[in-house]
C-alpha cells in the first residue's frame, strides 16, 4: 500500500548541551533522546493510574477529529467529562475524545515536582508546561503549534508513532488557509493519492516512541501523531526570541486566530468550504490532476 515517505528521526541515548545547541537546535533539526528523563521522578511514578489518583472531581474539556461546522470556533471541545472519568474510558479504550493542551501548572501544578526543564540550551518557557491525553489509536491532526515555540515533546504509558515535517513541506501537506492544519479529510496513514497527489512528494520524519522517550521538535515543525496505546505526553515550549519568528507568532496569535473564528461566525460553512476547495484547486493545479 501507497504510503507517505519518510525516514527515520535520529535517536541519541543522551546528549550533552553543546552537541544539542550545534547539532539540533541551531540546525532546528528534531532528534529523539532516550535517557532525557531517566532522572525525573515522572520516569518512575507517571502512569495513568497516577495521574488519576490525583485527579479528583475537576472537570476536562475533551476534543475528537470531528471538523467544527457552521458558525462554531474553529476549536471546540466535543465534550466534558471528570478527568478521573475519563481515564477509566481511556484505560478500557478505544475513544476518539482527546486531551488537548491541558496546563499542568494551573490544573495540577503538583505534577511539575515531577519533572525538570533539562539544561539543554533551549530557553524554556516554564509558565506553560501542558499535557495531551489519547486513547489507542488516537491520532492527531497534523499540524504545526501556532506559537512557533521549540517543543520538547515527552511521552508517558505506551507507545506513539509521530511523523513530523519540515516546515519546507508544508506545501505538500493541503495546509488549510488561516489555520495551523492540514485538509481534515486526508489520511495520513493510507493517503489518497489519486485525490491528494502532492502527499507524493512529501518527505517525513519518523519518531516511534516510548515511555519517557523525549522527541525535539523545532519551531514550525509539522507533526501527525497516532497513539498506539492509550498513554499521555507533556510538553515543554521554548518561543522564539526576535525576528521573523516572533512576529510570525504575534501574527498567527492575533491576527489569524481572531480572523478564523470572525470569518466562521459571520459566513459559517461556506467559509470553511470555500478554504476548503481552495486549497486542493490551489495545491492540485500542479499535478494535472
Ligand atoms: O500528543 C498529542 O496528543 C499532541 C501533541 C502536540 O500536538 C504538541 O505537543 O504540540
């Protein structure tokens, strides 16, 4: 079967802060350490029964892949539910409800004890540490993170297949106008095409990850992201300091988001339509289809 092509991510064990600053982040070239965490007490004590043991009665806003229609915002959630709830679906699994960008410091700031920003070079922003949250065979849009930020992406439970982009590719993937995503329709993993040709001359990165695997993704990188087993990740942004980054991510936090959901609210569908056939005339003028 026709597959999206990609190559695997380099894996180190470890890494010292020199070779990461040299060789990753000045380069913004995504790697996979190994050994990152081995010394946070998460390592150990991060599991699912964990975090619901400490979990209490709060509610969580869950999402799926199901497009907002209509006059709706662009992100909704589909439904909530108590967060001890919600695991126990997530441990009998299957569900498409996800946990999306979840602040571990305004949620459950007892979880930041459990983790260190590693001394690595990247100037990390340490007021958004946020959780994500899926159930076997969950899979994640791909997209890339509006904010721009360096992310170092760790992942706790079970096993997660992330395929990410450079931000060069973003021309193959049927990016939606003023959103962050691709077109919802397409399959990453059995891509049509006939329908989607450009998927063709798209090339990937493959991370597979484990429990406590730590996966650096740099500024604008795209990532497609399946849970194998049902598990959760944290994430640790650093944003970009000056530049062009920093107002692209001024722009995209202002501007972009704010047009989206006026334009969705003010035409509804016609709107999302309209971007949607858009861009697969615009993307697919090149390939004679
Ligand atoms: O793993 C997930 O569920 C999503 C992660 C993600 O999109 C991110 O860290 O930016």
């Amino acid at each position: 079967m026709s597959q999206i092509k990609t190559t695997p991510i380099t894996v180190v064990d470890s890494i010292s802060k020199a070779d990461f600053v040299k060789y990753y982040y000045k380069p913004q070239r995504p790697v996979l350490i190994k050994n990152l965490t081995k010394d946070w007490p998460a390592y150990e004590k991060w599991n699912l029964d964990y975090i619901q043991g400490l979990a209490g009665d709060q509610l969580v806003p869950l999402y799926n892949n199901v497009p907002t229609k209509g006059h709706k915002k662009s992100v909704v959630p589909a439904a909530e539910m108590k967060l001890y709830d919600y695991i126990e679906i997530l441990k009998k699994g299957p569900t498409d409800l996800r946990m999306f960008f979840y602040n571990v410091l305004q949620k459950m700031p007892q979880l930041t004890k459990d983790f260190d920003y590693p001394d690595i070079g990247l100037p990390f922003f340490k007021k958004l540490p946020v959780m994500f949250f899926g159930s076997k065979g969950g899979k994640v849009l791909a997209h890339y993170d509006m904010d721009l930020a360096d992310l170092m992406h760790v992942h706790f439970h079970g096993t997660k297949k992330v395929m990410l982009f450079h931000p060069n590719q973003a021309k193959y993937l049927y990016k939606v106008p003023y959103t962050v995503h691709n077109l919802e329709t397409i399959d990453m993993d059995h891509p049509d095409f006939e329908k989607y040709p450009a998927l063709r001359d798209a090339e990937g990165i493959l991370a597979q990850m484990n429990h406590g695997d730590a996966l650096y993704m740099p500024s604008g990188y795209w990532h497609y992201i399946t849970y194998q087993d049902a598990g959760f990740s944290i994430t640790l942004r650093a944003f970009p300091r000056s530049g062009k980054r920093l107002a692209k991510l001024f722009s995209n936090l202002l501007f972009m988001r704010n047009f989206e959901n006026i334009m969705r609210r003010v035409k509804g569908e016609k709107w999302t339509d309209y971007k949607e056939n858009k861009v697969l005339r615009d993307v697919n003028k090149k390939y004679d289809t």
